[in-house]
C-alpha cells in the first residue's frame, strides 16, 4: 500500500542550517509526524557552484541532534541528473534553446518576477537568431490569458499567478551548465512521491512555476504549506552567517533552544519542556491546533 503523506526537508547546502532554515525544517517535520507519514530529506546541491563541502553532512548531523532523520534514505540532486536531463527530453517543444544573456534580458526592461528572475521577453521563442548559439534551456510558458496558475496554500490561502506576465518563459538549465531548481524539484518530488510540500514562503512565488511543469510532465501537484520567513531585525531574510544555529552534538539544551525558537516562531505556544522527546510530543498536536485555528480564522473572514 502506498504512503498517503510523502514529506520532505530539500535543504541547499550553501552553508550550515540557520536558524530561518530550520523553521521550514520543523514545520515540515511535524506536518508529516500529525499526518502519520513520511519525512525524507533531500540534499539540494545541483547548483554545485554555490555548495559548501562538507554542509550537506553538517546539516544531516544537526538534524539528527535534534531528533529528526528522514525516514528514507537521504538523496543527493548532484547525483540525480540524468533524472533531470529525462525530463527535458520529455518537455520536447516545451523546451527551447535560449541564446540571450543576462544584460539582454535585463535591458528588455520587463522587470523581475517576485522571486528576482529577470522576465524573459522571448526574443528566443521562435527559434535562436542566425549567429547565436545557445546558453540556456528554456521552458514556454502558455500566452497571457492561458496562463492563470491557482493553488491552495494551507498557511497562506489561495493563490493566482499569471505565468506570462509574472515569471515569463523560465530557464530549466542554465548557462552554466546546471539543471535549474524549479526543474529539479518538480522532477524530485514527483519521483519521491511527495504528496506535501511545507516550505519557507520565499518559495511561495515559485509555486505557479512547478506546477505548470508537473502539468506538463504528467506528474501529480502535491498540496502546499509555505510558512513565513525569518527575518531580522532589519525586515531581511536571515543568511546563513546572522542566523547561524549553535548547536553541537549531544548538546540537549542547546537543541531544544533552537527547536522552541522554531516552534514559537510558527505560532506554537510551547513551554520548555524537559527532553527533545518531550518536545516532539508537546509540538505535534500543537501544530495541528495552530492550522486549526488558523483555518477557522480565515474561514471566519467576510
Ligand atoms: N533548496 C531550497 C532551499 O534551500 C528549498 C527548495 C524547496 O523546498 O522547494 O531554499
């Protein structure tokens, strides 16, 4: 019998797991834990020129400390891409050979997707000009009209985006050679059988992007829950050097610091409690509560 709930972790390994990581890692974890699943953990690191040696496994190692391990074995996306190039080939006259670069596209002047991608103003869409060799593969997005992408997110509501005007054609593997993330993760999740997606809401613009591709491949949309971003004191996402996380192996204490601060920031009231167990126990129903009432909420709204 299959699993009815597939979660996941799909950290980057740019650098180690800060405190902003770590909430969507906790949010993750106990949405699959209240619905019975499954957690898995993928390693993120196609983009290998951003990739710190050695983060993936201190990330594993800091995730085990706190009690979480994925329930399958971890994956590696760097070791996956013929999985990818799959895919592309599948995507046929969806794909095609871009030969613009950056300074190009930004000079169009159609402005950035809420994610920061420059719009791509198509100049490639019906095939690369005489001279131009290609740089990039790019997806075709359907035209304006045709292009409406709805979803509920459990967190945040409903969601619309408009393909043509929001993100534009988007790239699937880059001109340096990698797969490209919104790529990747449709085909990962896809293949892992991920039926929840619970992720930071800097990818909630992301959205509308993966499913188009999950439509396109055949491959089922999983539901979503984005939660909301740490920032600091200056409204900024945390990087990876102000949040960093000081826990060590072993170290009970300085794990359940990092845990209720993860907690409290999703909006679980929690006391501290006197074990990681005790903590994992305490969380879970509080995390079911907290969407509850949230749900309640929203539904209550005129
Ligand atoms: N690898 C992405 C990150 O670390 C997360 C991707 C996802 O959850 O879809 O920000």
């Amino acid at each position: 019998m299959s699993n009815p709930y597939i979660g996941r972790f799909a950290p980057s390994p740019t650098g180690p797991l800060h405190a902003g990581s770590l909430v969507a890692a906790v949010a993750s974890y106990l949405d699959a834990r209240a619905h019975n699943g499954l957690w898995l953990v993928r390693i993120e690191d196609i983009d290998e020129g951003r990739s710190v040696p050695g983060a993936d496994h201190a990330i594993l190692a800091l995730l085990d400390s706190l009690g979480m391990h994925s329930d399958v074995e971890v994956v590696w996306q760097s070791r996956r891409k013929d999985l990818y190039a799959a895919a592309a080939d599948k995507l046929g006259a969806h794909a095609y050979p871009c030969g613009c670069n950056r300074r190009e596209i930004l000079d169009s002047r159609l402005g950035v997707a809420p994610d920061g991608a420059a719009i791509y103003p198509g100049t490639c869409r019906h095939g690369l000009a005489p001279g131009r060799s290609m740089r990039s593969l790019r997806l075709r997005v359907p035209e304006a009209g045709e292009d409406t992408i709805t979803f509920i997110d459990r967190f945040a509501g409903p969601r619309t985006q408009h393909l043509a005007h929001e993100s534009g054609d988007f790239v699937l593997k880059r001109a340096d050679g990698y797969w490209a993330y919104q790529l990747a993760v449709v085909v990962d999740d896809a293949e892992q059988g991920v039926t929840d997606i619970v992720r930071g809401a800097d990818l909630i613009d992301s959205t509308a992007r993966q499913i188009h591709l999950q439509r396109l491949l055949g491959v089922p949309t999983p539901r979503y829950l984005h939660v909301p971003v740490v920032r600091n004191a200056d409204g900024e996402k945390l990087s990876k050097q102000t949040g960093a996380l000081a826990v060590l192996p072993g170290d009970e204490g300085a794990a359940l610091d990092a845990l209720l601060h993860a907690a409290r920031f999703l909006g679980l009231p929690l006391e501290r409690p006197a074990s990681l167990a005790a903590f994992w126990q305490l969380a879970i129903p509080a995390w079911v509560a907290m969407l509850a009432e949230r749900e309640t909420r929203t539904l209550a709204l005129p």
